[in-house]
C-alpha cells in the first residue's frame, strides 16, 4: 500500500498501536495516490507487463478453511481460520476465455464504507477501474491447465502486511508463464481485504495498544505482536502448501489442477511481512525446497524470524533486498549496526546454494517488488519505463533462483561473475 513502512516491526506495532508512517513504498514521507493522481488531466493508466514465458495463464480463487485453527478475530465462537487462495497456472498460450479481473472482489470492498476509503486512497484514480472490472490480469478464468509437462512446480506467495497477493501480478505471471504454479494466499487479517465467496468482506485487523505502556512494554508488546504475526503468517503457508497435498491426490474430485502439481519442488516466496512468513515457514518444514525473502528484512532486529521449536532452514535461501542507504531511520546507527551484524550471522547459518542480492538500480524502492510502482507511474512514459525495468531486474533474480532449484537449470545470473552495478550478489552457505 502507499503508507505501507519498510521497518517491518514497526509496521507490527502499527498494526498493534498505529504508530504514524515513518516510510512509504518510494521510502519518503507518504502521499496519497488519490492526490497525487488527481492533478493531472491525463486519464488513469495501468497495463501489466506482458510475460515472457511461454506458457499463457489461468486463475482460480478458493475458500479453505484450518479446522485446526480457530478464528481469534471472529465474533463467532466456533469459527475457524478461512483463506482465500488464488491459484495461478500455466496454460496453453493464446488459451480462449474471459480475462480475469486484476483486482476480484472489488466491487464488494467499494460497497463497504470503510474499506472504500481505504481503497481509494490506495488506488486513486484507478479505483473506479478496479471496481468495475476494466483493469484485467492477462490471466483466464478457470482456463484449462497446460497438456504438458506432466506436472508443474509450485510456489507458495505471502503478501506483505496490509497488502494483497493480487497486487503482485506481473511477478505472479512472469513465474507461471515460467512453467510455476503459484498458490497466491491473502492473508487474512492481514491483507488490506479479504473478499469471499458469499460475498463477505474481512478488512484487516489493528489491535489497540493500550494507555500508559513504558518504552520497554511497548517493545516487549510490538516483538510478542510480530512473533504471533509471523507465526500465524508461516502456519498459513504450510496449510496451504498441505491442502494442495491432499487435493492432488489421485483420489480428491473436482480439483482441475489434481495430479498436476510436483509437490516434491516447492519454493515459499514472500515480499516484505510475507517475506517472514515465507521464511518462518521454510524453517518449520523441510518439505520447502528454496526459499525467497524480497526486502523481508525485519530491522532493527533481524533478517529473518526464529523460533524456538524451528530447526533453522534445511534448504538455500535467497534474500533479494534493496540498497536503504541514505534513508532515515527510526533507530540509531549503533542499533543498524548491530542489525547488519546479525543480518550476516543468519546468512552464515543458511546451507550451501544460498545468496544475499542488494539491488542498486535507479528508482527502487521497497514497492518495486510489486505493481505498485508501475501503477503510480500512471502512464507517465519515464515513471512507467523505470517501473518495468525495476520489475524485470527483482523477477530475473527470483526466477534464477527457482529455477536453480525446482528445475536444476544453470543460474549465471547468481553464479557467474557480474559487471552490473545494479546488483551486488554475495553466496552463502555453510
């Protein structure tokens, strides 16, 4: 979103106590879309970057319920935790059917008050579009899954906090026109809304810190906030990824993609807050073969989550972060110091295969990983062009990565020497 906080623990305690925005998506003071796109006269412009696979792309929303969970924002007593998932799919290129709306749901959210203004807000001018469906994926609805491979690998994203996975659709696509299914998980409570099937719209949810709270108690709150948060965000990647095992089954009915996913190649992907559930994840379950955290970094604590009962990663992890030099920072120099100590710790403990990537090029920001820059470029041609390289230089990486790993393929990218200056890439591995 666009007063969505790089500083991912404080963005936990702005979910428990709504500290003021220190850091936007461009990592300067937040402005409001809805502002800054109303002063122009040009019409509202948004187009996702055509992928460059070859396969096309399909898509399909479930509802799954973890009936081991309960539901602890409910009013209903015996509800359980509800995701909404997003599968995306490769299909036959130039497949025939309806274009997949970029934003499904939208038209509920804008009939619910509160949400509306936020989405307004986030979307600006745009919104009107996403609500009547104008703005597309380039993803089919309910499309027929590619005759071939026989089976695909899958890639399990998480969001980050007060987001949506729907707003990653040029990454999304570019992986599956890649030859990746994507379970794409919204995150519930989390993501800015979560629309359903029956039509119910779950916004996310903001503790209330209480009054009179010590600097030390309000540490203590923000860190015992962001551990049941990453906790909750890890658990939901690993009911998805065990809802999928089950339904590829040779035995579950109604599933189009049964016996299509290769469930023995899964990769945990996840942008900033959900670059910490994707991580947490991955060390909680070893069946996670790669892991990628996309600027996920939790300062001025530590680059990724630990917990008691994990066993540390099994498998190699890429953290792709951008260069934050220069930014201000809500913490002293010493604290980032000791940040980036520990930061190197945690790489030195990943296995073998594993890299750090600081991204350095012109205009990237902690949004680039998203569409968030491509849609506050709004048409303007230098702003869009930026947008569209930054995209290609985040995905390169990531798809290098998975590709290394779920498909054995070579990754010069991440293995042979560079003569860019917009990546520094540094392998890890014990």
């Amino acid at each position: 979103m666009n007063n969505r906080v790089f500083i991912f623990v404080l963005l936990i305690a702005g979910s428990a106590g709504r500290l003021p925005c220190l850091y936007s998506q461009t990592g300067e003071a937040a402005a409001s879309s809805t502002g800054s796109q109303a002063t122009t006269s040009q019409p509202p412009a948004f187009n996702l970057p055509k992928p460059s696979g070859p396969f096309g792309i399909g898509r399909a929303g479930y509802e799954w319920i973890d009936v081991s969970r309960p539901d602890a924002y409910s009013s209903d007593p015996h509800a359980h935790r509800a995701l909404m998932v997003y599968l995306w799919y490769p299909t036959a290129r130039g497949a025939a059917g309806k274009a997949a709306a970029y934003l499904p749901g939208a038209r509920q959210m804008d009939a619910d008050p509160d949400v509306q203004h936020q989405m307004k807000e986030e979307y600006g001018a745009l919104w009107p579009l996403m609500v009547s469906g104008e703005i597309k994926s380039h993803a089919i609805e309910d499309a027929a899954i590619s005759k071939t491979p026989q089976r695909f690998p899958v890639v399990l994203l998480s969001h980050g906090l007060g987001g949506t996975g729907l707003e990653y659709a040029s990454l999304i696509e570019e992986l599956v026109s890649h030859g990746y299914v994507v379970a794409a998980i919204e995150h519930t409570y989390t993501a800015s809304a979560v629309v359903f099937p029956d039509g119910k719209v779950v916004p996310a949810h903001h503790d209330v810190e209480p009054a009179g709270l010590t600097p030390a108690q309000r540490w203590q709150r923000m860190m015992d906030s962001s551990g049941l948060l990453i906790r909750q965000g890890a658990e939901d990647v690993l009911f998805v990824m065990n809802k999928l095992t089950e339904l590829n089954e040779a035995g579950a009915q109604g599933f189009p993609l049964r016996g299509r996913l290769d469930l023995n190649r899964i990769a945990a992907v996840g942008h900033s807050a959900g670059g910490g559930f994707a991580t947490g994840a991955c060390q909680l379950n070893a069946r996670i073969h790669a892991c990628v955290s996309l600027d996920g970094e939790m300062p001025p604590v530590m680059a990724f989550p630990e917990f008691a009962d994990g066993k540390g990663f099994q498998q190699p992890v890429l953290l792709l972060e951008i260069d934050h030099t220069g930014e201000r920072m809500p913490f002293s120099a010493d604290q980032y110091l000791d940040f980036r100590k520990k930061v190197e710790a945690q790489l030195n403990l990943c296995p073998k295969g594993s890299y750090d990537v600081l991204l350095k090029s012109p205009g990237l920001v902690h949004g680039s990983f998203s569409d968030y820059m491509l849609r506050a470029a709004n048409g303007d041609p230098v702003k869009t062009e930026e947008a569209l390289h930054n995209l290609q230089l985040t995905q390169s990486f990531t798809l290098a990565f998975l590709d290394k790993y779920l498909k054995g393929e070579k990754a010069p990218l991440l293995d042979e020497p560079s003569q860019s200056p917009e990546a520094v890439v540094k392998p890890y591995g014990r």
